[in-house]
C-alpha cells in the first residue's frame, strides 16, 4: 500500500465521523499539502527503486511550511492521525500497512496562544453598526455571540430546551461543543 492508498482508506473510515468543520481541515491537508510524490511512496517496504515512506519526509514537508507554523503544526497532526491509523490496519498479507509512525517524533514548532478581544473602540463601533443593523435576527445573534462568548455554530443549534429562564442560564450540552464537555452559560 502507497500513502495515497492510506489516505484513501483515512478519508473512508475516519474521516466520515468527523464534524464538518474538522473534516474540511483535514481535506485541506490530504489534498494539499501533501505532495503528490509523498502520495505515491510505498507504506513499508522500498519496492523497484522507490524507498518507503521515511520519517525524513515528514520532517521535510513540516519544515517547507515553516513561514506558516500553526499550518505546519495542524498538518503534522493530521498526517501523525493518519498514519497511527494505519499501524492498526492489516493487509491482505496479515501485515501492518504501517510498521511505525514516521511522524512520532516531529518536533512542532512553537505556537503562541491566540487571543484577542475587541478594543473598547472597536467595541463601540461594533454596538454602534449594529443599532443601524436592518436584519434582526443576525443582530440578535451577533448581540448573543458578544454576551455570551459562545460560538456561532452553537447558538446556531441551541434548542429552547436547553435554555432555563428561570435560572437565566443556557446549558449547552457536550455534543454541541468544541471541547466535547457540557457548558452552562448565564445569560
């Protein structure tokens, strides 16, 4: 099996589970970062004078992406995914398609947690578009999504059950967040 046979196989069993959102991240990877030359290298063992996938293309493809570090980090990650997907797999001949993972092992490079909030000019100009705003319903998310913290997609599929005016609280149950834990959110 070639890598492109793997991704293949990847795209069919893991892929189909992943949300929308995540899937297109990983497309974006399978399809083009990878280069095609990688996507015809055999998985284990070097066959006519093609050597197999090495460790040393990994760390090649990571650092032509070097002036994009969170880029680079991401693929890594889903080729790393991938590929320790593929230790589990078993071929027609009873054999692993993946004898290691040639991406364990990658030093990423360093990332800087990103976080940024509105000035309060930038706030105020905000409010300020929004009161001249003519479509209410946007407004009206734009104004939650500001109060709230909360993601676009989550209000989004918010249900009224899930919200107790009583308490004034929202609770966002744990399939409908990123961090898969269940979140109460006053309002």
């Amino acid at each position: 099996p070639t890598v492109a046979r793997l991704i293949e196989l990847y795209r069919r069993d893991v892929l189909e589970k992943k949300r929308p959102a995540t899937r297109e991240q990983y497309e974006h990877v399978l399809n083009t970062l990878i280069p095609a030359a990688m996507k015809e290298l055999p998985l284990r063992h070097a066959e006519a004078g093609r050597r197999a996938i090495q460790r040393e293309d990994i760390v090649a493809l990571h650092r032509s992406m070097a002036d994009r570090p969170y880029m680079a980090n991401r693929a890594l990650a889903v080729i790393s995914a991938m590929f320790g997907f593929g230790t589990g797999v078993r071929g027609d001949d009873g054999q692993f398609w993946c004898d290691t993972n040639p991406a364990d092992g990658v030093e990423r490079y360093p990332e800087e947690k990103r976080e940024r909030f509105l000035s309060d000019m930038e706030m105020g100009a905000l409010l300020h578009a929004l009161d001249r705003y003519h479509h209410k319903n946007s407004l009206w998310l734009i104004r939650l999504l500001l109060a709230t913290g909360a993601r676009r997609g989550e209000w989004l599929g918010a249900r009224w059950s899930q919200i107790d005016m009583d308490r004034a609280v929202w609770s966002k149950p744990s399939s409908h967040t990123k961090q898969k834990k269940q979140h109460v959110v006053p309002l």
